[in-house]
C-alpha cells in the first residue's frame, strides 16, 4: 500500500482524535476535580454547535462571522454551564453515583427537548470561510484545510490546560482540592467556588468544541449520542480525570477509528469497543490513571 496514503489515514486519525479530546477533556477535567460523571456533556457539545449556527447567521455576510461565532459560542455556554452547576450539580456533590447520573441524564432529556423547541428538527449546515474551503496536498493526498484549524485548536487548549494546571496558582488550589477537599477548605478556600469555576471551564471547552465541529458537516439533532459514547471510550482508555491519558486515550481512538475505516468500514466501531474492554480487562484504572479512580 502507498506510504503517503497511510499517511494521509494518520491525519485524518489526528483530525478525529483532536475533536475527540476537545470533547472529552471537559469531561475528564469535571470528573476528575469533582467526582461527577457528567453525563450531558455531549449534550450540552451539541447545543455549542447551534449556538455556532446562530451566531454565525447574525454575521453570514461578513468573511470573519465563523471564526467570531465559535469563541462566542463557547462563552454562552460557559454561562449556561455556571447556571448548571449553580442550580443543580451543587446540590449533588455529596450524594451517590447513581443519583448524579439520573440527573444527568435527566439534564440529557431536557436539553434535548430545549434544542428542538429553540432550533426544530431541521439540519442546519454553516457554509466555509474561502480561507478554509479548498484542501491542502499532504504526500500529494488532499486533506481538508479545516482540520488544520482543529488540530490547532486542540494543541492550543491540551497546553493551555497544562499550563493552567501546573503553572497557576488557582491550577495548584484545583489539584490539592482533589486529593483534600478538606485540607483546602481548612485553609479558608471556599470549595463550591473551585467546582464551580472547574465546571465552567469544562463546559466552556464542551461549547467550543461542539462550535468546531459545527462546520465539519450537518448539525444534527441526535449526534451527541454518538459523541458520548466515543467520549466515554476515550476517558477509560486513558484513564478518569487523567487529562494527559485523555489526549493519548483521544489519539488512540482517532488513529483506530481512521485505520479501521480504511481496512475494516463495517467495523471501525467495533474496535474502539475491543481496544476499550482489553484496557477494562487489563488495566481497570486506565493508562493513565490511578487505582484509586476505579
């Protein structure tokens, strides 16, 4: 088989494996700082991507309305996001893991009935900027320039999250909060303003990533189903609340998923779904994780 054409399979891989991540990290970050297993988060990626469409209908004729609507549709829901947690999640953080995934998933219902009353049941498609319309040659294999743009995105936000982790003060408040609630709560830092900022944060990169996918093809009433799914598969196999095995865990699925169409279409599933039971099988808590989030 001609080399540049893998090639070609292991950008696409990449494309796939930064929208991946840009899903999931929000996910990950959430769980792994507050225990709760968002399970409307794909939902709440999809309504990013309406919200896109919106804004970019309010600028259609302008040449710079897409690259204004998506920082703008991860702000909105970085506002919805805060109303959630205050209204909601906070009064879930001490209660089991069942009861958090009912209203979760009671969060999936309602958002999705509030997308169809707000947006109907129609397919909404954004048109390109030019900028981004014809495709790049890569090894003399066209690749879409787009998902350039993605994986640019996605390396800006696995550094910004890492330099926000490890380099700010309130990244070093967010790490020791989730090993000692306690400890940081002693030394007079208020708790439910940490969740709530980490909640935000991880709902806002929900938001910009559902706005970045939103040009990739239809916005679709249902896709977040999918999404979760793939989301899910990604945090198990680099391990819960380990941001770093988010990003491997996406790539690995990226690169699976693109190979897997190439040599095996009818089963580019189903082995996502193998690679994630050997890891269950193997190592429960992840690549990355630790056993203690089992």
């Amino acid at each position: 088989m001609d080399i540049s054409l893998l090639l070609a399979q292991f950008m696409s891989g990449l494309a796939r494996g930064t929208m991946l991540f840009l899903v999931a990290s929000g996910l990950s970050l959430i769980f792994g700082v507050m225990n709760i297993l968002n399970f409307a988060h794909a939902s709440l990626w999809l309504m990013g991507a309406y919200f896109c469409h919106t804004f970019w209908l309010m600028m259609e004729n302008y040449g710079f309305g897409l690259w204004v609507s998506i920082p703008l549709a991860a702000l909105t829901l970085a506002g919805i996001g805060w109303l959630i947690e205050v209204v909601l999640i906070r009064r879930v953080y001490n209660r089991e893991l069942p009861e958090q995934l009912l209203l979760t998933y009671a969060m999936v219902l309602i958002i999705g009935d509030l997308l169809k009353l707000f947006w109907g049941v129609e397919d909404r498609i954004i048109t390109r900027p030019a900028l981004v319309q014809r495709p790049v040659f890569i090894f003399g294999n066209p690749f879409d320039s787009y998902f350039i743009f993605v994986i640019l995105i996605g390396a800006a936000i696995a550094v910004g999250l890492w330099w926000f982790m490890q380099k700010t003060r309130y990244g070093h408040i967010v790490r020791a909060a989730v090993f000692s609630r306690e400890m940081v709560g002693a030394l007079g830092i208020p708790i439910p303003r940490i969740y709530t900022g980490v909640f935000v944060l991880g709902i806002f990169i929900a938001g910009l990533a559902g706005a970045v996918q939103a040009p990739v093809g239809s916005i679709t009433l249902g896709m977040d189903m999918g999404v979760i799914v793939q989301a899910f598969c990604v945090v198990v196999i680099g391990g819960f609340g380990s941001l770093p095995g988010t990003l491997v865990g996406s790539l690995i699925v990226g690169e699976i998923y693109s190979f897997a169409i190439l040599f095996w279409p009818a089963g580019a599933l189903v082995m996502i779904f193998v690679v994630t039971a050997l890891v269950l099988i193997t190592r429960p808590w992840g690549l990355f994780g630790t056993p203690m989030r089992i």
